[in-house]
C-alpha cells in the first residue's frame, strides 16, 4: 500500500459501478479510491473499454473458462496500474504551468501538505533555484492507491458454464474476487467489508503476497471495514493467528453511511472512535504479538518493528471542520468521502439521468429501505429509475426481477438451487404462499410490501458505469439503483474535482442552504429513528431476546449522548454558535429518545408511547 499521499481523505467504494473506474480518474493527482471487484461481467466491459481508451491489447475472457472470475479481475486490476503508471509518467514530465495536470496535482493537496508548502515557494522562485525546486517536487509525485473491496457476505458457490456441475469451494464469488486481487501485480490492499467470512479468511494465507517479505514488508496487506472495537480485535486476531497482518481498521458509522447499512446495538461514532482513540496502542501490540508467534510457526519473516496500524474513519461527515476534528481529537489517520463524490461527474460513474436528480434531490428523496437481498438496510433514493421499475412491475402483477447474475441468490426456500429474493421466480412463489394464509387486509398488505421491496441489485448498481459510457447494458436492463448516504442531502448541484476537494480541506463551502446539524448530531438522529421503527415493528411479537435487545440499544444511546455532552466544550474547531446549537440538539433528542418506552411481560412488548 503506498503510505505516502499527503491527502488526508480517500474515496471509499461505492456501489458496484460508481467507482469501478474511480482510480484512472483521480491516482494520479494522489488520491486513493476503492473498486468492487465481485461483479465480473461488469470488470470485464470496463476492461475492454479502458483498453480500448487508453490503447492497451485486449483479449476477451470467456466464462467457458473455469477461472474466468480470477482471471477478469487480475487482468482489469493490472490494466488499472498500467494506465495511472502511463499517466503519473506523463505528468511529471509537463511544465508547471495555469491547466496542467502536474500543477492540478499540488493544488489539490491540503495547504499543510510539505509538498504544497515547498510547490507554494517554488512559485515565488526565478532561474536554477526554481527548477531545482520543480525537480524536487517532481520527485514527491506519487500515485493514489488502487484499492478493492470485496464484500465477505456475496460469497456464493458457481457452477459451470459448460457441466452444470457445481465448482469447488474456491470458484466461489468472494474467493474467486480475492485470488484475482492476490495474483494482480498492485502493490495496495483489499477492503473486507460485512464482517468475519472463516473460509474467506483462512484462503488469504494461500497467497504469498499477503506475508512480509525478509525486510518486514507486505505487497499486498488487509483493510477491514468495522463499526466498532470489538469487531475489530475480533477479526483481527482470527487473522493474525494465521499470520496475517491487519494495515487498517476503517471504521464507518453504522447507519449514517451509503449502501448496506449495519446498524450497532446504539453505538455511535464518537464513543466508538474513543475506545479506539484510548485501545489503539493495546490493539496494535496485541495482534503484532500473535501475529509475530504465527509467523515464526510458519517459519516466515516478521513483521517489520513497531508495525503501523491505521486508523481511519468514514460516513457522514459534510465539513472541514468536521474532518479536522475527528483526525485532531481521535488521531485518526484519514477520513473517507464517499456519497458526495456522486456529483463529481470526474471522479465518479453516475448517468446524467440520475446525476440530475441527485443534484436536485430533496431531504426526504433519501431513505433507509429494505430492498436489498441481503436482508441487511440499505440506503436508497426515491427517485431512482429502478424504483420506478420496481413499483411498475408490481402494478403490472409482475414482481421481481429477472435474475441472471445470482451474486445475491441464497434462499432455498422453495428450490433446491439458492435463488434471490429479488428474484421474480422467488416472489411468485412468496406471494403464492401469502394468498393461502387468509390475512386480513392490512397484514396482507404489510407481508406482500415486504416481500416485494427486495429489488435487482446486480443490475441496478452496475448499470450506470455502462450508460454513463455509452455502453451496451447487458439484457436491456437500464434501470439504475443508487446508495448515497443521508448526508448527501446537504449538497446540490454537480461539482469539479478542484471544488470537492477544496470544501474536504476548507478552502471553500460548497453545502446547500437547508440547514446541516454536525455529523454526530445527524448519526444520533438516523440512529433514535431506527430505533423507533424497529419498537413500532416489534411491539406486538418481540420475544424476550428482542426487548433486551431494545432496552440495551436505548441505553447506549442515552450514554452516547451524555458523552457528547462532555466533548462538546473539547471540540475546538467547530465555531461556539454550532458547540452552542450542538447542546441544544442533543437536550431535544434526549428528550425524544426518553419518550420512546415499552414494557415486556413475557410474552409481548406493547404499542410504544412515543411522543
């Protein structure tokens, strides 16, 4: 992983499509950006187009091939490197002069950054002085990270395109995903996000490039995405027993995120970015001690003295001086910016249809929903085109969507075979079943709404990458599923790469007029309303498991505010008229939070007194 940006931010992944490219548009001004690589038919499209743009040979990989997902993978993964290694090249060889690329670089950089400082007085320079300084600076130009991410839960079993067999256990999405990142020539790391995957996990230590070589360093190392301290030295030892070095934790709040949301049992940002804060050193002699032992088991060279482990945080967060805290207060490494990326048409695939709506979105176009097969929340957009689509087959007494991906087929409810829930074949089934229940009205409503709300998300997330780039989208299937995260709410319009990056680093405000509480004020809000829901949901069949699963997730909540409380008069780089406001909002949620109850008597929890 390069170590070396002075960016203080990074781009996490987003969706299948919207980053997919991400890296060819922003590397190698040193930004970092993350791919998904579970969708191999999409890799492969976005392979031969980037080919073709960048005039790199290109030989179709057909599914009759056995390793076909490796092989697309490692084959895009290493087209992604050739191209920012081209385009690094070209740029330090330019002039620096108004609208080159090379200038474009050292703008962009925080103005702290030793880099802009030394590119700030080369500008005042005359004669040799000043091209020793530009020689010097060109010296300093590194590309961002080419980072992936594979999701540990969309981890089906194939089968073959030729047999019908199923394959062996490594042929599996997730697998097949990993040992396409592992066998690629990228010096950068893969991002586990959705929790502990036992069989993903124990695969890594197949591949060599995941140990240190004999001075300590790794060619490959592992990002795990977690929401709190616990998961974190969970997942970290279960790796390092095996010998496998974690290079970051990248903390994301729970639910004030985009795409799949994993709501905690009320824990919240800050006092999960503490524990960090106060365990980080315990964390990090931790798992450097079991890692070290396992290692000399497998009789392999250690990790270098005092290994570094990252810390970085993401989700939510709309202003420099929100940044600038959380990196300040919690030493956190480097924030992630993802959802407002959407509307940087430069650094992001979104299809103009869509990106319009998004730049004219409204507060309430945003909403945590149930569509996703996963069975997990997932951020989603009212306006969007497979919304539509979605409803539209419903009135068309045609639910479901046709299902030819299979990334999200897990339920053998009906079949022998695993088939998704967004499927139109599951859903027939479903709702064949729900008829012979003989609910009233309103339950049967509520159980065919729930059932019908899983939608394509295969098709939907990888579509816009394609439009985007006037490409042909496979089976017709043109509607476009979009994940931003609530936050993005609070921008409007489309915006250049120069202005996002300048709101990050404060140079500039680009947030709309509707009026913006803090990140940690916005997170505790999503966080009681959830909370509301899920008692609302619950008040008439919750079990006893269930109501202690409500009081607990409650009472961290009301500790999470009372620890906002107490930051509040710490937090130095937010103006006294927003620590003043922030008070104020915390009171009124307290308040809110309290008024939520409800009693369990064995048997039943009953409706909720919610003021």
């Amino acid at each position: 992983m390069n170590t070396t940006s002075e960016h203080t931010f990074h781009i996490p992944v987003l969706g299948l499509a919207y980053s997919v490219d991400t890296p060819v548009k922003v590397a190698r001004f040193g930004i970092s950006s993350v791919i998904s690589i579970i969708q191999d038919e999409l890799i492969e499209q976005m392979r031969e187009f980037h080919s073709k743009e960048s005039n790199e040979q290109y030989v179709h990989i057909p599914v009759t091939d056995v390793n076909y997902r490796e092989n697309r993978i490692k084959s895009y993964l290493n087209l992604m490197q050739t191209i920012v290694q081209k385009q690094i090249a070209r740029l330090k060889k330019e002039p620096f002069e108004i609208g080159q690329e090379i200038t474009k670089y050292f703008e962009l950089l925080p103005d702290n950054a030793p880099s802009k400082i030394l590119y700030r007085r080369m500008l005042t320079e005359e004669g040799n002085v000043k091209k020793q300084t530009q020689d010097e600076l060109r010296e300093k130009i590194v590309p961002g990270d080419i980072n992936v991410n594979i999701m540990t839960k969309v981890d089906n079993l194939n089968y073959s395109h030729e047999t019908g067999e199923l394959l062996p256990v490594e042929y599996s999405d997730a697998m097949s995903a990993l040992r396409g990142f592992a066998n690629s020539s990228l010096f950068s790391s893969v991002v586990f996000s959705a929790g502990l995957n036992p069989r993903l996990y124990s695969y890594i230590e197949t591949f060599p490039d995941f140990f240190p070589d004999h001075e300590g360093r790794l060619k490959k190392t592992i990002i795990l995405k977690v929401s709190d301290f616990r998961s974190a030295m969970i997942q970290g030892k279960f790796l390092a027993k095996k010998g496998i070095w974690i290079s970051e934790f990248r903390i994301e709040s729970g639910l004030n995120c985009g795409g799949h949301a994993f709501p905690t049992e009320g824990h919240l940002l800050g006092p999960i970015l503490e524990e960090f804060k106060q365990k980080r050193a315990e964390l990090t002699r931790e798992l450097a001690e079991i890692c070290n032992k396992a290692l000399a088991e497998k009789q392999k060279p250690l990790l270098k003295s005092n290994p570094d482990v990252q810390i970085t945080v993401q989700g939510g967060i709309g202003t420099s001086a929100e940044d600038n805290f959380l990196r300040t207060y919690y030493n956190i490494d480097r924030t992630g910016w993802g959802s407002p990326f959407l509307l940087v048409p430069e650094a992001t695939n979104v299809d103009e249809d869509t990106l319009q709506k998004l730049a004219h979105a409204k507060k309430e176009d945003y909403f945590l929903s149930h569509a996703s097969p996963l069975g997990v929340p997932f951020n989603n957009f009212r306006p969007s085109s497979s919304e539509t689509q979605r409803k539209l087959r419903i009135e068309k007494n045609r639910p479901g969507s046709p299902c030819y991906r299979k990334h999200l087929a897990f339920n053998t409810e009906f079949t022998e075979k695993a088939i998704c829930q967004a499927s139109r074949q599951y859903q027939n089934f479903k709702l064949k079943e729900l008829k012979t229940l003989n609910l009233p009205d309103e339950e049967y409503q509520l159980k065919f709404d729930e059932i019908t709300e899983k939608d394509c998300l295969c098709e939907g997330l990888a579509a816009p990458a394609l439009l985007k780039n006037g490409m042909k989208v496979p089976h017709h299937l043109n509607a476009v599923t979009i994940c931003p995260g609530p936050n993005l709410a609070f921008f409007s319009g489309t915006f250049s790469l120069e202005e996002m990056v300048g709101h990050i680093y404060g140079r500039l405000n680009i947030l709309n007029s509707l009026n913006r509480p803090h990140v940690f004020v916005n997170e505790l809000k999503i966080y009681i309303d959830y909370l509301r829901e899920e008692v609302r949901k619950n008040s008439k069949v919750a079990s006893e498991k269930q109501a202690k699963f409500l009081a607990s997730f409650k009472s961290n909540l009301l500790e999470g505010i009372e620890y906002y409380k107490n930051l509040i008069p710490k937090m130095n780089t937010e103006a006294l008229e927003m620590r003043n406001r922030m008070n104020d909002e915390m009171d009124k949620l307290k308040n809110s939070l309290s008024a939520i109850s409800f009693i369990w008597n064995k048997e039943v929890i009953t409706e909720p007194i919610i003021s």
